[in-house]
C-alpha cells in the first residue's frame, strides 16, 4: 500500500466512542448559546475553513468549523474546504466523526467525503520500518441521512481513492516507477471495474505503430516505453452518449535530455507523469459517477535520459500523423510524446479529445502554482472544462490560443519545429504544437506546471503529489 488514509464510514448518527465531533456552522449565530460566548472569545467568526477546538471533560472534543459568512450560499467546494480544515484539526484523534446533519444535501455529502479524505492522505510507501505517518487518525464517521445520501457517499470514497491512486503515482520516485511498473500499477488500480478495459503497446508495437515522438524521446533511455490506453464502456447505452478521447503526459522522470536541467530543476522531475497519473485517476471514477460516455484514455510513457544515442538537438523524427518535427530542445520532451497519443486518438474520430502535462514552466511563471492553464479550439469544451474544474474545487484559468504565435514554430528543415523563437510564451506555443496533432476535433489542452505540486497542506491538498486535473478530467467527461 502506497499511500495511508483512514477508513471513511456513512452513519445515520454520530458513533458511540468517537473522541471528537465536528459541526459545521454559518456564522457565529449558527452556533448554540452556550458555545456563541467561547466562540467570541476565541475570534472564530465561522469563516470557510475556520475551526474552532472546545475541549471536554467527560465526552468527546467538539469542534466547530465554518462554512461562509453569515448570509452566503454554502458551495459544494465550502464544504470540501471545511471538511478538509476539520480532518487536519482532528489529526490526533483516533476515532472522529463531522455532522452534517438530517436532509444534508447529496453533493454536500460527497464533498465533505472528498475534504476529508484528500485532506488526511500521506504517501508512506519511502517511510521504512518502523515509522509511521504523523497522523492517528483511524476512522472518520460522515454523519447525515436524507434522499441520496447514501449513493452520493459512495461518489466520494470512489473520488479520495481514485485521486490517492493519481497522487501514489506522481509520489513514487522514477528510478521505481517506470513505464513498465507504471502500467503495473494502473492495471492495479483498475481491478474490480469490469467497465474499463487496459491495452498496452509495448516498444516493438510502438515502433511499428510509427510513435516517433515517444521513440525519439525514449532513445536515450535504458528502459523500454509503453503506450497504456484505458477503455471505459457505459454498463447501459444511452442515447445521444458521445465518445471521448482523454490524453495524459507519461514522461517517467525528465532529466531534459542532451538538453540537461540543472540538479535544482530536477529534483521535481519525478512528478512529470501527473497529466498521465491523473488521466489514469479519472478513468477509475467514470463509473461511480454514471457516465454515459464512452471515453478511451491514451498515457505515452516514458522517461528522458540522456545517453550516448539519445536524440540530439536538431534532429528530425516523424509523427504518428506523418508531420516531421525539428527538436531543437529536448527538454521539450512532453509534448513530442502528446503529439503521437493525440494523433492517435484523433484518427478514432472522438467527439472531443481533452489532454493534461505538466508541459511548461512558463504556466506557472504566469499563472503561479494553485492555478492550472487552460487552451483549447473550441469554446464550448473549455467552457464545459471550466465547469468540471469549478465543481471539482480546482484553479483553471483560460488562456489564448493567438494564431500570430504559430510562426514560431516554423522550421527551415521541417514541418515544425518543438520550440517557439523566442523567450516568451511558451506554454502558447506548446498549445498551438498540440493543436497540429488534433486534425479537426474539438480539443483541449490542461497544462498543469507546478500546479501538480503542493509545498505544504493547502485545503484538500497536502505536501506533494496534488492528483490535481483527475476530478476535473472525470466529471467533464460524465457531463459532456
């Protein structure tokens, strides 16, 4: 087991035995009489995320945590929010339970499973005998009854598993996890779902498949690439349901290449499989969530090393859909191993392809590490990638696509080139590169940066692997 979280229950009442109770409150004025005075005292105000401990002699410690200033609509992500701040107040207690109360609403349930859950996740596969994670915390006891409670409880352990799966994957080190072991885990994380179905591609098959871009970036490894694709089929076909197609950058460990990153640039390289990692997430999620959408995931995998035959800058490989590419930077690696996964799935003619890497640094030179960059040809999907990711309680911001870029990816010997021309604007012109793979579907593009990576608890996210784009990926593809 790679990663510890407590076990996460569903009762109608809160649990004999729990040594501490949360109880979420809307402002001062939600909290009962003999409480508002030492809430007063405290400071506490019921803001989002706000957590208020009273100690007890005699029973269990109560804790109060807040949802909104008095007045505002509760959200689905207040609720997340709040139960994530409740699991980190509680960390010592063993047994714990949050009352939500009689009639909770179903989507406040399956936040507060998602808060929680995410929120108490520690990746323990490193620690060696002996030691444990800096948490006691056992069982956590959701408490609410009322219409759908009970099916959108279920929504949310499948949610905190599928995204601790996505965060085991971008936490494991590269040296262990390879393409081969990556494909090992994922079929493990998709045991039991008889609606997906694993293919793998091995490096012969890729070879005659023509993937010339993983080939190429795989040529200054020691070990073989894979290509993984993931097939969810609806239990029941519904009428007007429309295939999806989602992509998932699989670079292994990115050392850069001949193109070599400094030892500071790649100390976070391990985390360079997350667009894969969380397309492998969100695939396991489709059917909890009842998605009538037929939807293939494709995760190219393989690390970038360099090596006495690994590709050199100005050499020139052909793609899946027959372009010739320039490299002229190979740590410009990700999206040369897109461009064969998209061209691939663009061929199966999907009503829409979605893909998500970790492609640039310069997203989050612009848009910081909470926030995700969002670019696609047409704005119905964004819109709709925009809906999934508010829903879901992630950062993404729209960016442009600008056709006067696309010059820059011009080359002198080639039909394109992996580079633009200048210092500025990559993470546009890795857009407009993608876009050339995509022939006429409509598409877009998640470039994650650093947003894959938390330096310390944030909300639903603790320090390391976020799993960020997997509930996003998941719940656009059920509502497309």
């Amino acid at each position: 087991m790679a990663s510890y979280g407590p076990d996460i229950k569903l009762a109608a009442t809160t649990p004999r035995g729990a040594s501490a109770v949360g109880y979420l409150v809307d402002g001062v004025d939600d909290v009962s009489p003999d409480r508002e005075r030492f809430a007063d005292a405290s400071g506490f105000e019921g803001k989002v995320g706000q957590t208020l401990v009273i100690p007890s002699e005699d029973g269990p410690i109560e804790v109060l945590v807040g949802l909104a200033p008095e007045g505002d609509s509760i959200t689905d992500d207040e609720v997340r929010r709040a139960a994530a701040a409740f699991a980190r107040s509680v960390n010592r207690q063993a047994n714990v339970a949050l009352v939500l109360g009689a009639d909770a609403a179903p989507a406040h349930v399956t936040a507060a499973v998602e808060g929680a859950g995410l929120a108490s996740y520690r990746y323990t596969a490193q620690k060696g005998k002996g030691t444990t994670a800096k948490v006691a915390t056992s069982r956590i006891t959701v408490v609410a009854k009322g219409k759908g409670v009970a099916a959108a409880f279920a929504l949310g352990e499948r949610m905190v598993a599928s995204v601790s799966l996505t965060r085991d994957l971008v936490n494991e080190p590269g040296g262990s996890l390879l393409p081969v072991e990556f494909v090992k885990k994922a079929r493990a994380g998709v045991k039991g779902l008889p609606t997906l179905k694993v293919t793998v591609w091995d490096q012969a098959r890729i070879a005659k498949e023509k993937l010339g871009g993983i080939q190429f970036v795989n040529q200054g490894s020691t070990h073989p690439p894979r290509l993984l694709m993931i097939s969810y089929t609806p239990p029941k076909k519904v009428k007007g349901s429309k295939e999806v197609a989602l992509v998932g950058k699989g670079i292994t460990f990115d050392s850069g290449g001949l193109s070599l990153k400094t030892g500071t640039g790649m100390m976070t390289m391990k985390v360079d499989m997350a667009g894969g990692a969380a397309v492998v997430g969100a695939m396991t999620m489709l059917d909890a969530m009842d998605c009538p959408n037929p939807v293939t995931a494709y995760v190219p995998l393989t690390d970038n090393m360099p090596s006495g035959d690994a590709g050199r800058p100005g050499d020139v490989f052909t793609a899946r859909n027959g372009k010739t590419v320039e490299v002229l930077n190979t740590d410009a690696e990700g999206r040369l191993v897109l461009a064969d996964a998209l061209a691939l799935a663009a061929e199966k003619k999907p009503a829409v392809i979605v893909d998500i890497a970790t492609l640039t640094g310069s997203v989050t030179g612009a848009l910081g590490v909470k926030f995700t960059g969002l670019m696609g040809s047409d704005a119905d999907v964004v819109n709709l990638v925009l809906d999934a990711g508010e829903a879901s309680g992630e950062n993404l911001w729209h960016l442009p696509l600008p056709a006067e870029y696309r010059k820059d990816l011009d080359s002198d010997i080639a039909d394109l080139r992996n580079i633009g021309k200048g210092p500025y604007g990559g993470a546009l012109v890795a857009g407009l590169f993608l876009k050339e793979f995509v022939a006429d579907v409509p598409w877009a593009h998640l470039d994650l940066g650093l947003a894959a990576l938390a330096d310390g608890d944030d909300g639903v996210f603790v320090k390391g692997a976020t799993g960020a784009g997997a509930r996003t990926l998941a719940r656009f593809a059920a509502a497309f």
